[in-house]
C-alpha cells in the first residue's frame, strides 16, 4: 500500500517507464531501451503524417533522435513521444546483436 496525495492505493507504487538508449534504424523504425532493461523495436513510420511529426519524414532529421529526460526527442527537444507510448505499442527486439546487426547495416 502507498499513500499518494492523501489518497491510499493498493499495491506497490510503479516507477515510470524511461527510455534510456534510441537509436534509428531503416524504414523509420527506431531501437529502445527501457529503464526495465528491455529493449524494443518501435514502427514510427505510421506517425509521420501528424502534423507533429510531419518534420521526421526527412530521414536525416529523424536519424538526429537523442533521449532527453528519459523520452526521445528531436529538433532541439521540440518533438517528442512519450516512453509509455513507445513502451507499450513497440516490439521486443530479438536480441542486442540482432539490433547492432541492424545499425551496422544502417
């Protein structure tokens, strides 16, 4: 049990879920570690015509992703995505070297 705001919840309180590594691989698919440990394949791809993303569709802008405060980012910070999001709608990697196998390609 924990009490947050006066307000008691069973349970054990979550950590936040953190990206701690991104990395851009082809077709505009992005490699992601998670403050978990797991790593992860995310499809940006069906993103990229919001008007938000629409920037990202130059591939050299989107290769440009670093993590800032635990979030990918791009354009000096002014786009973003949130980690749960990423988290929750990428796949599992099949392994770190089938990642590094990847970017070497790249």
């Amino acid at each position: 049990m924990y009490i947050l705001d006066g307000i008691a919840y069973a349970g054990e309180i979550e950590a936040p879920i953190k990206v701690i590594s991104a990395r851009p691989l082809d077709e505009y698919k992005l490699w992601l570690r998670f403050s978990t440990g797991e790593e992860k394949i995310f499809d940006f791809a069906p993103l990229l015509d919001a008007p938000c993303f629409r920037p990202l569709k130059d591939k050299t802008v989107f290769d440009r992703v670093y993590v800032d405060y635990g979030a990918p980012v791009w354009c000096d910070g002014t786009i973003d995505i949130a980690p749960e999001t990423l988290y929750r709608d990428s796949i599992p990697s099949q392994s770190a070297s089938s990642a590094e196998h990847e970017l070497a390609m790249a």
